[in-house]
C-alpha cells in the first residue's frame, strides 16, 4: 500500500497494491503494520457502513472533545465525492478543504484526522461506503458544518439542485458558528 501525504498535515491517501490475475484481484486493505512503519498509530474500534443512492449528501460530520474520531474511508462499490474540511484552528489549512474520488475501482482510501468535518456526495446509482473508526460515536458529541458554507465554497461535483440531504444536515452551521472543540 502507498501512503500520499497530502497538503493538509494528518490528511493522507491511500493507495491499493492491486494484484490481478484470471481470478480477479486481491489487495490489503488495512494493515496496522504498515501504518505504524508510516508513523501513523492508531487503534480502530468501530466499523461503519452506508448505502446511498446518486445525489444523497452525506455531512460535514465530526465528533467534539472528548471523543473526536480519525477515520478510514473506502468504497465497496460506486462512486463518492469524498469532502473533508479542516476545523483545527492552528493549523494553516484551517477551514479550506480538500477532495477526492474514492470509487470501487480505484479502490483508494482517505485517513481523516481527528479535527476535520467528513462528508461525500453519491456520484454513482449507488455507492456502498465503509469506514473505520478510532472513537466511538457519542450522539452528544455530534457536530456537523453546512456543506454550502459560502466561506468554504465546496465543489461537490453535482448540481446542487440535485442534492438529497437529510433535515439534520441542512440545519448545520458555517464555519463561524460552528462548534469547534477538538482540546
């Protein structure tokens, strides 16, 4: 597996070392090993999944102090926009994001760091998306960020006039009245 660091400090890629043959394929999808020869130690104890269909929006969601959670996320089948925006006030990628296509065939992961609001818009008829988690979900702890902030300006991909949100997540905040406790 090849670990890409990107612009935003904790925010990596992953990238699959896909082996074909007649059969089909095979790949390692999570090895703790090979994050630990990265230098990235975590303890993943939840897994989650979802299935959406096309033009369903799923965020910006991140947990507060104490139980923030990093996050490992994949496709099983279909295509997302996957959308994380920074929320650590110190760091000077705060509140701008960054995206990318995860898809069954590219079968690339995002590590979310605790500190960034996570969502992902449905490209596909359907998607199929699995995470893992280093923290537990706490209801109490639930935050999220409104995914048309105009202080982010998102590029979602889609027609906003396409977007299936859930009433939650049309009622989160902007940035600048977001709760922001990560400490």
């Amino acid at each position: 597996m090849e670990i890409v660091a990107t612009e935003f400090k904790d925010l990596f890629v992953f990238n699959p070392k896909i082996l074909e043959d007649e059969r089909g394929y095979f790949f390692e999808s999570y090895s703790r090993r090979t994050l630990l020869k990265a230098g990235i130690d975590l303890n993943f104890i939840q897994d989650n999944q979802s299935c959406s269909k096309r033009g369903v929006l799923r965020g910006l969601h991140y947990q507060i102090a104490p139980y923030p959670q990093t996050k490992l996320v994949r496709v099983l089948s279909g295509r997302i926009l996957d959308v994380v925006v920074d929320l650590r006030k110190e760091e000077k990628t705060f509140g701008k994001y960054f995206s990318i296509e995860l898809s069954s065939e590219n079968n690339r992961q995002l590590l979310v760091p605790k500190g960034f609001a996570h969502g992902f818009i449905t490209l596909s008829d359907q998607a199929v998306v699995f995470y893992k988690c280093d923290e537990y979900y706490y209801p109490n702890a639930e935050q999220g960020l409104h995914y048309s902030d105009p202080a982010i300006d998102i590029d979602w991909g889609m027609d906003k006039a396409d977007f299936i949100l859930s009433e939650k997540d049309k009622k989160n905040p902007t940035l600048a009245n977001a709760n922001l406790n990560f400490k």
